[in-house]
C-alpha cells in the first residue's frame, strides 16, 4: 500500500508553505519528517488530515488500486494530547471501539490495550483529567492505532515525554509499522535517525527524500543539516 | 527626559494602533478583504493612528465630562441642601475616592510593563514623565467641564478652575506622600485595582461621608474647600519633591508590574481561565456510569459528570419562577383589585416573553461546557468527525438541552395559564392552549437555535479562542430580536399562533441545514 502525495500546495496568501509537494510514502516504514521551525510540517499533516483545504494537488491511496482516503484511513497525533477529560482512561477507550467496532480486525480486551500502551493498572479507571502529559500522550496514540487505519500521522509527539515513556512509544512504533504508512515529524534528528527508516526533509515548500547511502550516522546527520541549511 | 517620555509615548502608541488593526482583522467581511500582512499597511496605520488620537482625546475628556455631569452634576439635585455646597461636598469625596483609587502610577498597566519591564526603559525618567502627563491631561480634561457644571450651578469661577488642580494634587499627595513613603519603609507597593481590606473601609467611609452625610443636611461649604486648597498646596510641594528625588522606580514597578498583576482582568476573561473553571466543574465518584452504548454512552456520561453545571441554574431558574407566581397568586388573593391588570399579563404581554426565554435559555453555556470539555479534545480525532458520529451526538444533545431548558418553561406555561384562570380566565379558551405551547415552542426554539448555531459555526480554534465574528453577530442578533419584542402589547392568539408556527418552521429547517451541513462545518477553527 502507498501514499501518494502529487502536485501538493498550500499558500497562506502570499506565503507557499507547500510548493509543489510529490511524493510516495509505503507501508511498512516508519518516515522521519524533518523541517526547521515554520516549515509546514504540521501544515503538511493538516492538509493530508483534511483539517486545511489545499490550495492544488491531490494525495490518495495505492492499494490494488487508487481510491480515495477516507476518514478511516488517517490516524493523526498531535504533539499537544487532546482527550476528553470528563471519561475515565477506560470509558475513552470503552467508546471508541464501539463507534470504530466495524473496522478492529482481532479486536482484544480494554485491558489488553491498556497493557499494550503500558499503562498501570491503578490509572486505567481514574478521569483523563487527572493523567500526566505522557499518559495522555499514550491514550491518544492507542485510539488512533485501534481503529487501525493505514495512515498514522505523527506530529512531534514525543518531544516532551520521558525518556523512559520515550523508549516504550518507538518501541510500540517499530512493532506496528509493518501495517501502516507512518510519518513522524520531528526536529529532533537523533530520534528520527534512531526510529525512522526513511529520513524526509521539508524545506522551503518541498519535499525531498534524504537517501542514507553507506554513510554512518553521523555523516548521515551531517547531510541532513546541509540539506536543511540550504537556501 | 524628553527623548524617554516621546519613545515611551510612541511606543504606547504603536501597541495601540496594531490593536485597532487586530480588532479590525475580527470583524466579519472585512477580514476576508484584510490582508495578512496588514500591520505594514501605511492606510490602516493611518487609519488606526486617526482612531488612536481619538481615544486619546476621548480619554482626556470624555470621560470626565460624564463623570462631572454625572456623579457630581446630577447628584448635586439629589440632595435639599445648598447646590453649591453640596456640589463642593460631593467634589472633595469623590477626589479623594479618586485619589486611593486612580492614581495612574499605581495601576499596573501594559504600558508600563512594555516599556519599563520588557523594553528596559529608564524606569525614574519613565515614570515620572509619563506621570506629569497624565496629571496634565487630567487637568485639561476636567477644566472644561468643572467650569460649565460648575457656572451652571453658581460656582464661583475661580473655584471651578481650582478643581482640577484639587483633583491633581490629592493624586500627587497620595503617591509622593503614601505610597513612596510605604514602599521606602517597608518595601510594600499596592496595586491600585485590589485595594486591602483597611482602604476598602477607608474608601466606604469616604463614600458613606460623601454622599450620605448631604442627606442629613451637612455639606462643606466653599470656605472649607479653599482651607483644604491651600493646606494641599503644602502637601503637594513636599508629594512632588518626592516623587522627583524618588529613584527606585524600577524597583517599584517590579513588584508591581507582575504578569498577574498586569494580566489580571485579560486572564480572567481567558478562554483558557474559562476551559480551566469548566474543567473544575467535572463531578466524578464511581458510581457515576452509563449501562448505554456508543453515542449514548459518552453522551450520557458528558451529562452525569456535569450534572451540577448542566442542572443548577436550572433549578434555581425553576424554584425562583415558581416562587414569581405563589407570590402573585397570594397577592391576587389578598388583593382581588389587581386581577384585572394581572389578567393583561399572559393575553397581551407574551412577546415580552420571547425576551425572558432568551434570558433563562442555558444554551450558550451548555453548548461552552460541550467544547471546552469534550469537543476541543474530540475534534481532533478524524472518527469523531465522521457523519455517523457528529449527527448521533447532536441528536443526544438535542434531546438533552430541550429537556434541560423545559424545565423552567414548563414552569412558565403552567404559571401564566393558572394566572389567566386565576386572575378571571378568557372568552376565548384557546388562549390557554396558545399561551402554554407557545412558551414551550420558545424553549425548544433557543435550545434548537444555539445548538445549530454551535454545529454549523462552531467558532473555537485549538487554544479554545471564539474565531467565529459570524458567531459573535448571531448571537447579538438574537439578543436583539428578542430584546425588541419587550413591551410588544400583542394579543395572545395571534402573536402566540404566529410564534408556534414560526419556532416549528425555524427549528424544522435549521435541523434539515445541520443535518446536511454540520459533518463539514462542525471542526476546529484553523
């Protein structure tokens, strides 16, 4: 399966944020999306997310054959966590596998995600408004990844979590990848080396692949600063 | 000193004029013609400069004006005693009021904090400039008008001239001869907008003295007034050497210029200080559960979990209807005269019921409470914007905010029908049954309004700020629709049929437009 981004653009006014956007993400990666501060990713996300109209372009999914995405392929995790907190860890979980029930394959136990996403036992049934940043952080990655879409969008979110909550979410990334089309933004490039197996830079409006050749990492991350410092 | 105070005058300036702008950029329609780089704009500087040299102006005098004519003109006719004494009387009170609580260097503004704290300005050369400033632009303000009120009311004129420089030197008393003194000694600086509890005393005696001592037909007199003159001009030349030797302002204005200090009446009013309090208002004990599922389910538990904020007001809207109507049925027994007039009450006055509907209508805070602590969170998942899942929920909490809100309306119904049969019933017994589902077609015609309203605008972006101006106009409208009809004498049947078939209409067709618009309207701002 693939993402076919082509011919993307978004402007704010005068301003092209997204140039002329190309490009093919595939299933099975994990994309490390780096760009300076302003560079549109999470314009980017937005407008695959369809929370921004584009200006140009179209972006859709390759799998037999083309087709449109629909609401139910993209999962999208904002750096900021966002979940209901009036709902108990369990009841947020509770209700999103009923509204999401036609589309879990293999769906487990609340109990069973909840030890997937390594949450303790003594927290599942306390309110959301009481969960540390990190926490939050975890329960809006499982909602987005139960429903299982093909899409995951990641837009910085482990910038501000321990590095112990760090380790548990690359890990739990790497297990998933295998069945969906990641895109994790990041600045931060020891991480997206570490995570990501495809480096992807967005700089001045476009999109541009980063290929690793035989170079170590740090000659790797040497190319990548170049890439991004270019005018 | 010159070359400070102009900067720090330019500086205020330019805060403002980039304020006007902004404000501009929030109006409907004109935001669409604004361009984004509009701060470089010389006409809307231009424009904005013209709108700053106005405000300054109405800052000079407009408010003074009012304030003379009003609280010292005005009153002056209150009270039996002699006009020029007691005008004299409330002057001297109402300066020294004036004098704890407006003193312009005490209060933490933003212009201070600008130029003093995150400039780096010269805070002694700052302050004192910008101080004299003001206590000009206060005697400017004011001499007009103590001239004319005062002329009109007998005063002698050199009287009325010497008022504003009264006013300037009880202010200068206060900072050069209190408030440095106490920050000398002890440190202390007192932000003027929170006085303590001693100066909360002080200034209800003051208060008291000004204007309750007229009624027992004890004013000063204008020998009083020129003694109190004089002993001020003493005082004031040791206030101003005071204020001029002063050189710790910047120490001063530290303690003074805190972020909660100069942010208070903005955070307050935050969207963020709102999401904060609503968020406080989740009730949770485990035995709040739902045996529901999907929609129903998180609905419910939205709904048990906010119980209080949902509930009541609405409780206390209801006992306090209720309690209206015992007590104009205990009046009508006592006093049977006043049926008659009691009886025009539900046959002529029920547009002015449109307006106390409007009034106890809880769905702009209910539809608040939805966002700040459920929506705001939620939109950001693709799912919970899926038709299926937008329209299921609306449907819940339509049912929710019409059940809510008849509560109050039921009790409104009930009343003015038993009112009608009490106060000697009508020809024409339709009226009962117009009266009771026109109120109850008014109710479900709000709770219907501001929930479409909410789902086809929703006006709040991701930081929980209105980014709706269409939002904002929509809801005046509707408080201006329903203020209009106050006073409306109607007769019943035909008002009331005419507002059934018009809530019925309205709330069918803008049903229909949620339900084919809301899955793309209903998202956060960008």
């Amino acid at each position: 399966m693939k993402l076919i981004i082509e011919g993307l653009k978004k402007n704010f006014e005068k301003k092209e944020v997204l140039k002329d956007i190309n490009f093919e993400f595939e299933k099975g990666k994990i994309y490390g999306l780096l760009g300076r501060n302003g560079a549109g990713k999470t314009t980017l996300f937005n407008c695959l997310n369809e929370d921004l109209p584009v200006d140009a372009g179209k972006f859709f999914l390759k799998d037999k054959e083309l087709r449109k995405i629909e609401s139910d392929d993209i999962g999208y995790v904002l750096s900021t966590p966002n979940v209901p907190e009036f709902l108990t860890g369990r009841e947020f979980l509770k209700f999103f596998i009923e509204i999401n029930k036609n589309r879990i394959k293999n769906e487990k136990t609340i109990d069973e995600y909840f030890d997937f996403m390594k949450i303790d036992k003594d927290d599942r049934d306390k309110l959301l408004k009481d969960y540390s940043h990190g926490m939050k952080n975890k329960m809006q990655m499982l909602v987005n990844i139960i429903a299982n879409p093909s899409i995951l969008l990641f837009d910085e979110p482990l910038t501000s979590l321990d590095i112990v909550v760090q380790e548990e979410m690359k890990q739990m990334l790497k297990s998933i990848k295998k069945n969906h089309i990641i895109i994790f933004s990041t600045h931060i490039i020891e991480l997206a080396l570490d995570l990501c197996d495809e480096i992807v830079i967005l700089n001045k409006g476009v999109l541009e692949k980063i290929d690793k050749n035989d170079l170590n990492n740090t000659k790797f991350k040497d190319k990548i600063i170049e890439a991004l410092k270019e005018e | 000193m010159f070359k400070t105070f102009i900067t720090s005058f330019k500086l205020k300036n330019t805060y403002r004029v980039n304020s006007i702008i902004y404000s501009l950029k929030g109006l409907p329609v004109i935001n669409k013609i604004l361009p984004n780089s509009l701060y470089k704009n010389k006409f809307l500087k231009i424009f904005g400069n013209i709108i700053s040299i106005l405000f300054e102006i109405i800052g000079t005098f407009l408010w003074k004006g009012l304030y003379v004519w009003l609280v010292l003109g005005s009153m002056t006719f209150a009270y039996k005693t002699n006009p020029v004494n007691t005008f004299l009387h409330l002057f001297v009170f109402a300066t020294l009021i004036g004098g704890i609580l407006n003193t312009y260097m005490l209060n933490p503004t933003k212009d201070k904090y600008y130029a003093i704290v995150l400039m780096n300005m010269d805070a002694n050369t700052f302050a004192v400039t910008n101080y004299f400033y003001s206590m000009l632009k206060l005697i400017i303000g004011l001499i007009p008008f103590t001239i004319i009120f005062g002329l009109m009311l007998n005063v002698p004129l050199l009287i009325c001239i010497s008022m504003p420089f009264f006013v300037a030197m009880i202010k200068i008393i206060v900072i050069g001869i209190f408030s440095i003194s106490d920050f000398k000694k002890n440190r202390v600086v007192k932000n003027e907008n929170l006085p303590t509890k001693k100066v909360w005393i002080l200034l209800a005696s003051l208060l008291l003295l000004g204007f309750g001592l007229p009624y027992l037909g004890v004013v000063i007199n204008q020998i009083i007034y020129i003694v109190l003159f004089l002993i001020s001009i003493v005082f004031v030349i040791i206030a101003l050497k005071e204020i001029i030797t002063f050189k710790d302002y910047k120490k001063m204005y530290k303690l003074l210029l805190t972020n909660e200090n100069v942010y208070a009446v903005q955070n307050a009013n935050s969207t963020k200080m709102i999401k904060e309090n609503i968020a406080k208002k989740i009730e949770y004990n485990g035995d709040i559960t739902s045996n529901k599922t999907g929609f129903a389910y998180f609905h419910e538990l939205f709904v048990k979990r906010h119980s209080k904020l949902l509930t009541k007001a609405i409780k206390k809207q209801t006992i306090i209807i209720i309690g209206i109507f015992i007590i104009l049925f205990i009046v009508i027994f006592l006093n049977p005269t006043l049926k008659e007039e009691l009886n025009s009450l539900p046959l002529i006055y029920l547009p002015y019921f449109v307006f106390i509907m409007y009034m106890l209508n809880r769905g702009t805070t209910i539809t608040q409470a939805m966002f700040m602590n459920c929506d705001h969170s939620m939109l950001t998942y693709r799912i919970y914007r899926t038709p299926d899942v937008i329209l299921g929920i609306f449907k819940e909490r339509l049912k929710t905010l019409i059940l809510l809100n008849l509560v109050p309306a039921l009790a409104i119904a009930i009343g003015l029908v038993l009112l009608l049969y009490f106060t000697g019933g009508t020809s024409n017994y339709l009226n009962y049954f117009i009266i009771f589902i026109s109120i109850i077609a008014m109710s479900i015609f709000f709770s219907v309004h501001y929930l479409v309203m909410y789902y086809l605008l929703q006006p709040y972006n991701i930081n929980t700020e209105i980014k709706s101006s269409t939002y904002t106009v929509v809801q005046w409208i509707t408080y201006f629709v329903a203020y209009y009809l106050i006073g409306k004498k109607i007769p019943t049947l035909y008002f009331g049929i005419l507002m059934i078939a018009f809530c019925i209409i309205y709330s069918l067709i803008s049903l229909f437009i949620a339900y084919k618009y809301a899955p793309k309207t209903f998202k956060i701002r960008q």
